[in-house]
C-alpha cells in the first residue's frame, strides 16, 4: 500500500510541475501576485470582473 500511495503522490507531484513550466506567466504570477491581464482574461476571467466592481471603473 505504501509502494502505491508514494508512485500517486510522485505522479501527481511531476505532473504539477511539468504544468508549471508549461505557463511561465503562472509562475510569474506565484512568485509575485501581478499577472498580465490578457492572461488573467484569458484564465481568471472573474477576477476581473472582481477588480472591476472593486475599483468601480468599467
């Protein structure tokens, strides 16, 4: 049991990390908190429409 828990775990950790550096504008994003916002368009479309009922501009 253990043998198959640790493959899942090392399995979902390479996959984690193989889609990490398939988006560098994501890890930009971890490492700093701003993103562009075509890619936050583009992924995240609700945030911006969280900035824009936060900031209250169109």
């Amino acid at each position: 049991m253990h043998d198959v828990t640790a493959l899942a775990i090392a399995l979902v950790l390479l996959g984690h990390i193989r889609l990490a550096y398939r988006d560098p504008q994501a890890r930009k994003g971890m490492r700093t908190g701003i993103v562009d916002r075509t890619w936050a368009r583009r992924e995240h479309s609700e945030w911006l429409e969280d900035d824009r009922g936060q900031t209250g501009s169109p």
